[in-house]
C-alpha cells in the first residue's frame, strides 16, 4: 500500500507543479470563480461547451498542491466529454471524498483516484473538490462564487 501511497503522492505534486490546461481560455462559453477561504484556495475556471461536449477548459489561480492538482486532473478528465458525463465525474470524485466506507474507487474516476488518501484528512477535502464545485457552478452559471458547502 505505501508504493501505491507514494505513486499517487507523485502524481499530485506532478500536477500541482506542472498544472495541465493552467491558462486563460478567451472563448470561453461558461466560466465561474471559486474560493476556499479555510485555506485561501482561489480559482478561475474558464470552459467552452459547444452541442453539450466541454470543447476545452482552462483554469488559474492560487492554492496548495491539492487544489491545484485536482483542477489539473479534473480539467483532463472532463476536456471533450459530454456535460452530462462531467457532472456524473463530479458526483462519483465527491462520493470518493466524502464517503465514510472505504471500498474501491469506481473505475471511470480513473487518474482522479489518486485523490482516494485525501478522504483521512476531511480539512483538505475541501481543498481537492473546490475545482469540481467550481465546474458545475460555471456549468450551471451561478454567477457567484463556487463554494465546497
């Protein structure tokens, strides 16, 4: 279990120091801002949605390694995926974190499953799933910042 442990660590710091889709997105369709004010996590995402597909996604901002990786992976996970299925990613990576039963992650999480540790430590689930709120508040355009209640 510790190899397991270290290689999901590196996969975090990975993404967190080299954020993928860590831009503006000009052409964006939806966007919406989230804030974690526990830890002072702060993000802008930016999406383009055409015929129910995310065409492309992008976001910037500050917060600790957690944040920004789950952002990273998240905008890999649901780049050119159809809305719906973006939403069904975010209700299984919050079941994974906030769920007391500790079983197998569900196989279409795939590399999100590397944030299956982060449920020990409940302070920084708010920190892993601040992007995801941050995406169904842009894709339900909320208008006000995202937040992790």
């Amino acid at each position: 279990m510790s190899d397991l442990r270290d290689l999901y660590q590196e996969v975090i710091l990975d993404h967190s120091k080299r954020p993928r889709n860590f831009r503006c997105l000009d052409a964006s369709t939806h966007e919406a801002k989230g804030h974690n004010p526990l830890c002072g996590d702060r993000l802008n995402l930016w999406l383009d949605v055409e015929g129910g597909n995310i065409k492309d996604i992008a976001f910037q901002g500050d917060g600790c390694a957690i944040s920004k990786a789950s952002a990273s992976l998240m905008t890999e996970a649901v780049k050119g995926r159809p809305v719906a299925e973006a939403r069904h990613l975010f209700d299984e990576f919050h079941h994974l974190l906030t769920d007391a039963d500790e079983h197998a992650p569900p196989d279409d999480l795939e590399k999100l499953a590397v944030f299956t540790g982060v449920r020990e430590f409940p302070v920084r689930v708010k920190c892993a799933t601040l992007p995801w709120h941050t995406l169904i508040a842009a894709l339900d355009g909320a208008g006000q910042p995202a937040k992790t209640e």
